[in-house]
C-alpha cells in the first residue's frame, strides 16, 4: 500500500540535523499498519452527550470498524473514560459531579451502562467483551501487573475484547486525575502492543492551541516528545473529560519505552480508527524509540509511581547515559520522603527527569551520604550497605542523551 508523501519544512524551534519527515514517515506508517495487537483509547467525549448518556449510535460505529479489524486477525483492547459522565444523569444531575463521593457514585452508576452499551454493540457482530477495572496500585505491584497482564492476554487469545477502565469508584487517586491516556500506555505495556490510538476531539498535536488560533499548524509525526515537544501542550480542553494534551504527550512518551508507535486523532472524523490502517497519514503518529527498554525497565519507567526526586551532578548523568550505577557522590539534592525500595526520579543539573530508578536507601540515609563516597557509608549511617544507590539493573532512562538534538518534529505545510 502506498504511503501519500506529505509537504512539509521544519519548524525554526527544530535543530539542524533533525531527521526528514518523509524518510522517518513511510516506514513509521508501514509499521503502523502491520500492528496486530493494538489499544484504542476512548475519551468521556466522544462516549457522552452531555447531559444525556451515552452515545449510543457513536460507539456502535467504532465497535463496527473494530470488528473489522478483528477479523483481520488483529487483536484490539479498548481503554475506555465515560464512567462518571454515562452516571451522573443517572443520579438526577445536570452536570458532572464536584463533590467526592458524587464522583464516586457516578462512577459506580455509569460503568454498568457503559459495560453494557459495549457488550452489545460487539455482540451484535458475535463478539464479547470482558470487563477489566485497574487501579495505580494493579500496575505499581509487580505480582499484580503481572497477574493483570496474564488476565489481559488470555482474554485476547479467547477472542474477547477487553475493555479497561480505572477504577473510579474506591480509588481517590483515579478520580482526581482522571488519567486514561496514561493508563492506555500501560495497558499497551502489559498486552506488548504494536499500536496505541488515542481517539480524542482533536485532530493531532499543533504547533498552538487551534481552539484559539486560527493560524495553528498541525504537526504529522514526533519522533521523540522532548521538553520543547511537551511545551506544545495546552490545558484540559473537555467539559466532559480531565485529560488534557499533556497527558497524551506523557502517554506517547511511556509508549515510545515499550516499542509501541502511538497516533492521536480526532475521533469526530469519518472511520477515525480504520484511517489508521489505510495507509495515509492521519493526526499525529508518535515514533517509538529506537531502542526499547527490556520488560522489568519498562515496568519501573511506566508503572512505578515516584516517590521522589536525587539531583545529580553532570558527571553521574554521563556515567548513567554511559549504563552505570548511581553513586552517591554524584547526587547534588534529594527531595521527597521515600523508603528503600522506592522509585523516585533522577534529575540533571537543569531540574530535567533523566531517568527512574529503585533506591537502595531511604531519603533520610541519601541525605547523609550524598556527595560521599561508598567507603564512608559505615563511619556516616553505622553499618555498610550497597555501595550504589541505585543498581543500574533498576535503572530506566527516560529522556534522550540530549533532549534538543532529539527533538524530531515536522509541520505540515499543506
């Protein structure tokens, strides 16, 4: 299948040397096509009218051009919002719920609409669903992201379509941040996704916000989303949704680590998941690294929650992007109450999160010891314990050894 060439330049905010978006678009797309397991995410937006429920008629035409991937021999698991918003009416509500435990109720409410609404639109084409709630905690635990990612893959090897949502109703944490782009990362992670579609109200990344400038460009492809890439992103833009593009951009960023191409589109539009699969660029497509990190790295980088952050000096970020260990002496400032075990984020002089890892002391010994060498960790806490603080065997690299020279987006002059 041929792939349309598109015109395009480069943006001034783009290095020299930043790859040609032809060059990187054809394979990417090529690759984009080929997947066979995939998730679709779908947001409370694109679900609801609001006020009124569901969008019945919306989701039973998505289901269609899901169904039809399917039997291509594709796999699909959808990540779905729309709990809260299916619930609210109801509870007898006008508008979505402020208050908690109102959250909490219209969770509860809305997700056997929302499961049944999904089951029978697939059951009409003689397919069923299953249902799967996961909460931080289900993907933060290794024996439980490993039980949720057994689950996940033996339901897609009975042909089911597993639908996942947060668990709205007992975890505050979900609610508050209403995350499912990030989530839908993870659930890429745990099922070894080839593909990750954001469905959304907008059509892709822009170089501003077109909501309010009319002259805002939109950019096809990212190759790596850098710091510059992520000041691209505006707020939360749904009345109905608490995702904004930030959380996409987090979401492509958490994709890339585990190998898997992401595209953002507009879920508005005609056939908006099937366009994916004909050959024509649509949205933005975000490229996965080149090199991804091996399964129990992707879990520290992706589902590990942070419990703090070690600034380090610029010779400890050399010896990192060069596979070493963390040593002590190369931490300038700890912040944060995290015990050994936990994960927390290591930063460069600049405040830049340059990766994640599990520290082998808790904050309070790292206070202590940091800028000393592992010699005097017995004289210092009064017993000799590793001499990294962090292994690098539980070391993730987040960022690209340089964040501006990684920078690979194009605009689409068209």
């Amino acid at each position: 299948m041929m792939i349309r060439t598109m015109k395009t330049r480069m943006k001034g905010w783009n290095v020299s040397g930043c790859p040609d978006l032809n060059a990187l678009s054809e394979p990417a797309w090529r690759k984009v096509c080929a997947a066979r397991t995939l998730v679709v995410k779908i947001g409370s937006n694109l679900l609801t009218t609001p006020g009124n429920g569901l969008n019945r008629d919306w989701i039973a035409a998505r289901a269609l051009e899901m169904v039809q991937l399917i039997r291509q021999g594709r796999r699909v698991v959808i990540v779905t919002s729309g709990a809260v918003a299916a619930g609210y009416p109801r509870l007898g509500l006008s508008a979505r719920p402020k208050l908690l435990r109102e959250k909490q109720a219209a969770a509860s409410a809305g997700q056997a609409v929302l499961m049944g609404c999904y089951e029978s639109v697939f059951a009409a084409h003689g397919i069923h669903t299953a249902q799967v709630l996961l909460t931080r905690d289900d993907v933060e635990n290794r024996r439980r992201y490993l039980n949720a990612r057994d689950t996940l893959k033996t339901l897609l090897g009975f042909g089911l379509v597993p639908i996942v949502n947060e668990n709205d109703t007992v975890r505050v944490e979900q609610i508050k941040f209403g995350d499912n782009d990030t989530l839908s990362a993870n659930v890429a992670d745990l099922v070894d996704a080839e593909l990750l579609i954001l469905l959304s109200d907008v059509d892709g990344l822009f170089d501003a916000d077109p909501r309010n400038n009319p002259h805002a460009r939109p950019i096809p492809l990212v190759a790596k989303v850098t710091a510059e890439v992520e000041k691209l992103a505006g707020g939360s833009g749904s009345a109905v949704g608490l995702g904004g593009m930030i959380t996409k951009l987090q979401a492509a960023k958490m994709a890339s680590l585990s190998g898997c191409p992401m595209v953002l589109t507009n879920g508005f539009s005609e056939h908006p998941i099937l366009t994916v699969f004909s050959g024509q660029p649509v949205g933005t497509l975000f490229l996965p690294a080149s090199s991804p990190l091996n399964a129990h790295k992707r879990w520290l980088a992706n589902s590990r929650l942070s419990r703090g952050e070690l600034t380090l000096d610029a010779g400890a970020i050399t010896a990192l992007r060069k596979g070493k260990s963390l040593l002590a002496r190369g931490i300038i400032a700890v912040d944060g109450d995290f015990d050994r075990g936990d994960a927390v984020f290591c930063l460069d002089p600049d405040g830049v999160r340059v990766a994640k890892g599990q520290v082998n002391y808790p904050a309070a010994d790292i206070r202590r010891i940091a800028g000393r060498h592992s010699d005097d960790f017995e004289a210092i806490l009064g017993f000799l314990g590793d001499p990294e603080i962090i292994h690098r065997d539980h070391m993730a690299m987040i960022t690209p050894s340089n964040p501006k020279a990684a920078d690979s987006v194009a605009q689409d002059d068209s």
